[in-house]
C-alpha cells in the first residue's frame, strides 16, 4: 500500500513539473515573440557581430530592458563508474542595452539592429582580465575531448513576468 502512495506521489510532482514547464512556454508565448536574424555565425577574435532581431508583442508588456547579449559557456563532461555528467560555467557575457524601461503596447512590432564585439584574445588587457584568464584556461582545456566553449547570442526582453528571449549559437576562433 505504501509503495502506490509513494509511486502516485512521485507520478503527481513529475506531472506538476511538466505542466509549469508547459504553462511558462504558453504563456510567454501568449505575450509576444522574438525572431533573430544574423546573416554570419562564424566569427574570429576580435571581430563585430551584427544581425537584427523582429520584437513583436501580442500583449501590453512592461519592459525592465531590452538587450542583446554575447555568452561563451564552458561545457565539461565527466565520466565517473561508468555515468557520465555535464557540467557548464558561463565564462564570458557581455551585453548591449538596446532599450531602457519602456512600456511595449499590445500588437507593437518594431525592428532592432545590433552590433557587439567578440572578445580579442589578443589585447594585453583583455588577457590580464578575469574574463581574459578564464577563456585562456578554456582554451588550453579544449584539447580535452571533454570539455567545448560554446558561444551564443541572446536578444532578451527583460520584462515584469515572463521574459521573451530568442539564442542562436555561433563560433569563435579564439586561437
């Protein structure tokens, strides 16, 4: 008897998980959405990376801000007794503010165009920053098959609620 109300107990929060997953996904749906355009997704060190992105709003949405941000993530994957894990640290994020507080009416539709630098490896203070250190330490880690730097843009609308957000992933040769 025990054993159902334990099994029914796990069965009901797993449930519960899946339709707050669901619910978010609808209702940021139901606020609006964020379409990302870059015409390149390869870039070098030190290079500038433009694209565009469509804002389009389907409810009134009081926005905290609206950026775009450039985020490098460390992913390593370790193997212990036979399981493997992944485990990421984000080790580099630098964002560009597009607009500050700002009320986005229902039904608005408006077009922003950014441009944000790639880090250089090469600058001497860029190396001597914390940031600086960390990439060099990935990089020098990313011979071990376990471990990938992996790059991505972010066009975020950080708003009272949910959040509207669009990624697309990207490269960098920071060699």
């Amino acid at each position: 008897m025990s054993e159902n109300i334990i099994f029914i107990g796990i069965a009901v929060i797993i449930g519960g998980g899946i339709l707050a997953i669901i619910a978010y996904y609808v209702a940021r749906f139901m606020r609006g959405s964020i379409k990302l355009s870059m015409p390149l997704t390869a870039f070098n060190a030190g290079d500038t990376i433009s694209g565009s992105f469509d804002l389009h709003t389907k409810k009134a949405i009081e926005g905290n801000r609206l950026i775009v941000s450039l985020i490098g993530t460390q992913e390593t994957k370790t193997r212990r007794d036979g399981e493997s894990e992944t485990h990421s640290d984000e080790i580099f994020r630098d964002e560009v503010l597009l607009e500050g507080v700002k009320i986005f009416t229902a039904g608005a539709k408006a077009k922003y165009d950014f441009t944000i630098s790639t880090p250089d490896a090469q600058a001497p203070d860029f190396l001597n920053s914390k940031i600086g250190q960390a990439l060099s330490v990935a990089s020098q880690l990313l011979g071990n098959r376990s471990t990938r730097l992996k790059w991505q843009i972010e066009a975020r609308l950080d708003a009272k609620g949910v959040d509207l957000v669009a990624t697309k992933s990207i490269s960098i040769n920071t060699n």
